[in-house]
C-alpha cells in the first residue's frame, strides 16, 4: 500500500479536495444572489477554501522526496495560509468590529501572499538553457508586464495616485497591489516560457490557470475599486477561490520526483507539449494591445513612453530570435555532421564529402589517401570494465587521432571502433606511411581513463588517391581491406592498399615495430672500439658503439634504427642506457688493468637538447662513482651550430662537470672559425670521409684541421683508419688520437679489454717501422 500512494493522492487528501470544490460550487451559487448576508457568506467561505488549499500544499511538500520541490510547496504552502489569515483578519475588522481601515494588518497578509507564491514557484528546477534563450524569456516576460502595466495604469494606478493625496503611506500600501499584480503576471509569463521539470503537466496547467484566474481578478476589482463599483459576494469574489481550488488540485495531484515510470510519464515533455504555444499568446497579447493603442493621441504619457518601451523591446526580441535561431542552425549544423560521442565528423554524407576531395585531387594532380582505423580488442575493453569507460576510450582515441592528423586532414568516426583519417594533400606516398605510424605511435601510448591504465593498439589500412582508387566508395573498401590485412598480419600495424608499396615499405615498418620495446626486451648490446695514441701507441679510451640485435631481425646496422628511433623520439631512453651502460664498464676498467682509459659516448641531437640531459649525465657519473674527466661526450657539428646559443650554455655546463667534449665528424658541416672558438670543446673528429681519401685536397684539409686544432688547444681524432698507409701519414700529420679498423675492431667490453696488450705491441711495431722504413724492410714479417 506505501508504494501505491507514494506517486498517488492519499484517500483522505481527495476527500478533502472534494469537499474544497463542493464548498467552492455553493460559494459561486451565493454568489448570485441578493441577500444582505451576501458579503458575511462571502468572507467566510473565502477561509475553508484557502485553509484546505494550503492543508493540500503542506502534505504535497511533506511527501516530495527532493530538497527543492519541498521547498516551493512549503513557499506555496505558506502563500495560501498568508491569505487565509489575511481573509480571517479582515472579515473580524469588517464584520465584528466593524470598523473600515486602510491600510490595515489585513494588507501585510494579503501582500505577503504573492512573493511566497512566487519563491515557491522559483525554487522549482528548471533545464538549463543558452544565454539567448534565456533573454528571449526575460524579454518576453519584460513586454508582457509592461503592457498589463500598461493596462492597469489605464483602469485603476492613476485612480489609486489621485484618491490618497497628502497620504504616501497609504499610497505606497495601495500602489503595492499592482505590483503584486505584476509580480504575478511576471511569474506566470516565465512559468509558462520555462517550465519546471518538476511538475506534471496536469499540475503545470493547474498552477498557470489558478494565476491567470488570481491575476485577471485583481485587475478586475482594481479597476471596479477605481470606479467605485466594486461589492463584495458578487460573481468576481469566484476568482481568488478559484485559484485556491486550482492550487489545492494541483498540490493534491503532485506527483513527487523519483518515482520511476510513473513519474516520468507526467513530467511536461516538449516533445509533446506545444512549447511555442506559450510564445504564440505573447505574440497575440503583443499585437491586441498594438491595436488598441492604433491611435496615439489617446495616450497620455505614460501610455506613450510605455508604447514605445513595449516596441522597442518586441524589436529587440526579433533581434534576438534572429541570433538564436542562426545559432540554432550551425548547432544543428554541427550536431548532424559530427559524432555526439566523440565530437569529431560523423559517417553521414561521408563518401559526398570525400568524393569532393577526390574529384579536387584529380583535376589539381595531387596525391590524397584515405586511412581506415581499427582499434585492436575494443571489444575485450568493453567487456572488462564497461561500455561508459569503452565511450571515454574512444573520445581520447578521436581527440589523438585529430591531434596527430593536424588542422589540414580530417577525422571521421566510421562506426563503433573504426575511424577513416582523410589525408588532403601529399607531397609523396611515404607521407602517408609516415602519417599511419605517426597515429600508431600516438595510440599505443598508454590511456588513462579514471581509475583505469589501458594499453591499446590499432591497426590502419591505406589507400592512396589516384593511385588505389579513383571514387570515395572503392577508397573506403581498399582502404577497410588493407587494415584487415595487417590485422591479420599480427595487428598493431599498416598496410598499403597496394602489394607492391607493401613490399617496398613494410619491411621498414617491421623495423620500426621491433624497435619500440626492443630496450624493454634487453635487446641492445654495447661494443667498444679503441682509441689510441698516435705517438705512443698506447690505448688512452674507447669509444662505446650502440648495437641491436633482434631475434627476428639478426643484427640490425645503427646506420638504419639510430636514425628510425630518433624520428620517433625513442633516443632518450635509449642514450640514457647507453651513457650508463659505458659508465659501468669504465668504472670496472678503471678499477682493473686499464686505470687511465676513458670512454667517449655518443650524443644524439635529440638527447642533447632535451633539458634534463646534464642533470642525468651528473646523477649517472654519481652512480657508477666516476671522474667526469674519463667521459667524453661525442656530439656532431650539426647538433652544436643549430642552436648554438643554447648549445653552448649546456657545453657550458657539462665543461664546468669536468667532463670533456668531442665535435664529431668535424669538416661535414658548416662551422665557421667564430663559432668553433666560442664553443667549450676539447677535442676535433675528423670525420671518416676525408681520412680514408687522404690523399690530394683531402690531406690538405686534414692538415688544416689538425693546425686549426691545435692553434685552439684542441686534440684532434682520426677515425676510420682501415691501412698502415693511412695510420701513417696522419701520424705524420699530427693527430693526437687514432681510430678504426685496422688499429682496433669494436668488441665486446671483455674481449675489448684483453686484446689491449697486443694491439698496444702491434701498433708500436707500425710506429717502428714508420720511424725506421729502411730497417722494416729487412726485418722478417
């Protein structure tokens, strides 16, 4: 029984309704006749009405489950009992004691009625609406009082001004009515623009009609008290307990919020419920009372200033509608062009949108392609922790793909968990390779979606236009084919539309799939190559070389993965390693046979610029428990002069670290004197290219660079020494330190270490030779 009464008018509320409406109809029949009790009757029958009334209103905020609509009923509530003590007060001054005041404490009730009503009104929630819609209520509201302003300044405020002269207080009291009036006239207009979610529309229409019947009445008996008309019991009194009644029906029919089905199904839906109407009756009030006020010259002034008000602000309100409506349309625009979920456009009119772009890429001779993306197990996402989190996966995923893609491409969520990528303009089909790595790379990053980490993977396939396809349609299906090829393929990859470009780029693709993760999986491995005096003969350091060995790839040439990891911005961890790695083996170096050998570490650009790069080569020096003076750093030409303002506070740095710096592959860029000199470095390459053709042009520039080092208090580094030839003559040119094949091979850091001796002897052997060429010549092989 609780539950079929908690969304129903308990028996006891209805028979009182009854009896509120049966007391209401002997009231209108009174009404009709001429008795002289008339007006006692009348007084009296105001107070059972309005006691049930708020009785009614009181239960409905009782059983109202949510804070704010117990609130508006107990501010309803608290209206109709003002007004019954209001009624009750004035029917002891007017029958008991006889006795006609103006104002009196009758009027504190009677004007404290209207705000309560209105507060309860205003408490009720309302759906959130867009600044111009909101004006277009307030300025709705706005034209409709002031033109029953208008109306009640005609019928009885300029009776009322003129009949309490020399009495401002009793003026104020009697100008407070018909603002009341307005008070209500606003609140009814806005009730009926902006309806409360909270109520039914059986109660909505109940509430409006009780205000409209309370409304109409007070602007009746003001103009009926203006003329001197007005008597009591008469057929007018009806409208004050008509609204009693219609207030006590609607209390007595509340429906609280909360109660499932049966809730829902009486709300007031715009769906359903003519929403314009409201607007219409504006507009119909707007254009009577412009026909009544056809000529002007009846107007008195404020009539006419009110008329002009009233104009200006229909005026506006056109004005208004305007702008709303133009924004309604782009929203609408938008909202059928693009995914609600995840914002981006939408499968709708996709294959006209594209055609356009094909048709424009075939007469302009460009090259555009077409991506399909697939997620990889979204399903599996889905099952596990829900569709909601499944929905804020796929929004991160549409907001990196438009990222990654750029403001010249589009987006395009295809369905589910597949999204089309529209590539505008290509320079080359490697671009679009690269574009679908590029979205690979940004979607296997992990997502952090609430409580939850997910890894993620797609898979992409790629058509290119004229190439593949020639229509939107057989793009989209060439496009759909290639992502199920390289899902089949093992997923989290791409494929071309095209066998044959699948040839020619995937196996680099396959690199590059390898490569990520290859650090993680232990993959890398460290190979030393010895540094050696030219004059002694004797191996000062070693140089650390970065090499990969894939198990599905074999070894894999720096030459191809330094390159590719650079690229993808995978060279930060990856030369953290190596720095620490080498700082290890020098430290175990150092504290075996080969006390003073250093180590030379190869510095990426990206490596080099990130900001933290001295910061990690101070911790990594501190943890292995090493000299800065037996690292060197290797960076190329390049990486210093291309920001050389910026490199050379970080040279700066590293310099005051104790740690000594090496230009590598010295004479391949574009350095002038100037910048060579206010750079902190402490040592020249030169690189490979011009010490392996030294002979002509070359030995002259290799001279010059040995000269230019040394007149700067550099050591200059010979590398790619392959023959005694070349071992000799840049002996003989000066360089400090020499480097290659045939001085020694890069070996694993043990094998490295224990071929030292011997190499020490070969090379001293060659530098005897040098020194006596006769003397080698008899000496047996």
């Amino acid at each position: 029984m609780t539950a079929r009464f908690a969304f129903a008018p308990p028996r006891a509320s209805v028979l009182v309704l009854l009896v509120l409406m049966g007391l209401h109809l002997v009231f209108l029949l009174w009404s009709g006749a001429v008795t002289p009790w008339r007006s006692v009757v009348a007084d009296l029958s105001y107070l059972p009405v309005f006691a049930v009334s708020a009785f009614l209103a009181w239960d409905a905020a009782r059983h109202s489950r949510r804070s704010s609509e117990q609130r508006a009923w107990r501010w309803i509530a608290a209206g109709l009992s003002s007004w019954w003590v209001a009624t009750a007060v004035y029917f002891l001054l007017d029958n008991v004691f006889h006795q006609t005041l103006f104002p009196s404490l009758s009027d504190v009730f009677y004007l404290a009625a209207l705000p309560c009503i209105t507060l309860g009104l205003l408490h009720l929630r309302r759906e959130k609406r867009s600044v111009l819609n909101r004006l277009n209520v307030l300025l709705d509201v706005m034209m409709v009082v002031l033109m029953i302003g208008d109306l009640l300044w005609s019928t009885s405020i300029h009776f009322t001004i003129a009949s309490y002269p020399g009495q401002p207080f009793a003026l104020t009291v009697a100008l407070a009515y018909p603002a009341a009036d307005l008070l209500l006239c606003a609140l009814l207009v806005t009730l009926a623009l902006w309806q409360p979610t909270a109520l039914a529309r059986r109660e909505l229409l109940l509430l409006s009609a009780g205000m409209a019947s309370f409304l109409a009445t007070n602007v009746i008996y003001a103009h009926q008290v203006g003329l001197n008309t007005y008597r009591s019991g008469t057929l007018l009194d009806a409208g004050w307990t008509l609204m009693a009644t219609l207030f006590g029906l609607a209390a007595a029919l509340h429906t609280p919020s909360g109660h499932g089905a049966a809730t829902r199904a009486g709300r007031v839906d715009p769906e359903h419920w003519t929403p314009l109407s409201p607007h219409y009756a504006v507009l119909l009030i707007f254009t009577l009372y412009i026909y009544t006020h056809l000529n002007p010259l009846r107007l008195d002034w404020v009539g006419h200033r009110i008329l002009v008000l009233v104009i200006g602000l229909f005026i506006i309100r056109l004005t208004v509608v305007l702008t709303h409506n133009h924004a309604l349309q782009v929203r609408l625009a938008h909202q059928a062009d693009h995914d609600p979920l995840t914002g981006v456009r939408n499968r709708g009119n996709l294959e006209g949108r594209l055609q356009r772009v094909v048709e424009s890429a075939l007469e302009e001779d460009r090259l555009t392609a077409v991506l399909f993306v697939d997620l990889d197990r979204m399903k599996l996402v889905n099952d596990t922790f829900g569709h909601p989190v499944g929905d804020l996966v796929l929004r991160e995923v549409a907001a990196r793909l438009t990222a990654a893609a750029g403001p010249d491409n589009s987006v395009i969520r295809f369905g589910g968990d597949e999204f089309v990528v529209v590539l505008q303009t290509l320079q080359a089909f490697p671009d679009a390779a690269s574009m679908a790595q590029k979205l690979l790379d940004t979607l296997v990053q992990p997502f952090q979606i609430v409580e939850e980490t997910l890894n993620l993977t797609a898979s992409i396939g790629v058509a290119l236009i004229p190439n593949d396809a020639i229509t939107a349609t057989n793009a989209i299906e060439r496009a759909d084919q290639a992502m199920y090829e390289a899902k089949q393929a093992g997923k989290n990859r791409w494929r071309f539309a095209s066998a044959d470009l699948n040839a020619l780029h995937v196996p680099q693709a396959n690199i590059e799939v390898q490569l990520r993760g290859a650090l993680e999986r232990g993959e890398f491995v460290m190979y030393y190559q010895p540094l050696v005096d030219m004059q002694t003969g004797t191996v000062v350091g070693f140089e650390a070389l970065l090499r990969w060995v894939s198990p599905s790839l074999g070894l894999v040439s720096p030459a191809v993965f330094v390159p590719m990891a650079e690229a993808r911005e995978m060279m930060g961890g990856i030369g953290r390693w190596v720095l620490r790695t080498a700082l290890r083996e020098a430290k175990t170096w150092r504290d075996g046979d080969l006390p003073d050998v250093g180590v030379s570490v190869n510095v990426s650009a990206t490596q080099f610029e990130t900001p933290d790069f001295v910061s990690d080569v101070r911790q990594a020096l501190e943890d292995c428990d090493l000299n800065p003076a037996c690292l060197t750093l290797e960076l190329t030409e390049s990486a210093v002069v291309a920001n050389a303002t910026t490199a050379r506070v970080t040279l700066q740095e590293l310099k005051a670290l104790g740690v000594h710096i090496a230009l590598d592959d010295f004479g391949m860029g574009f350095s002038s004197l100037g910048q060579l000199r206010g750079l902190p470095v402490n040592t020249l390459k030169i690189d490979r290219v011009f010490v392996q053709e030294s002979h002509g042009d070359n030995a002259a520039f290799i001279q010059a660079i040995v000269t230019l080092g040394h007149s700067l208090g550099l050591s200059v580094v010979a590398e790619g020494i392959e023959d005694p030839q070349m071992l000799r003559q840049l002996r003989a040119q000066g360089c400090d330190i020499g480097q290659g094949f045939y001085v020694g091979r890069p070996l694993a850091s043990g094998e490295a270490v224990r071929a030292v001796p011997a190499l020490e002897q070969q090379v001293r052997i060659d530098f005897a030779r040098m020194a006596n060429p006769g003397e080698a010549q008899d000496t047996p092989s």
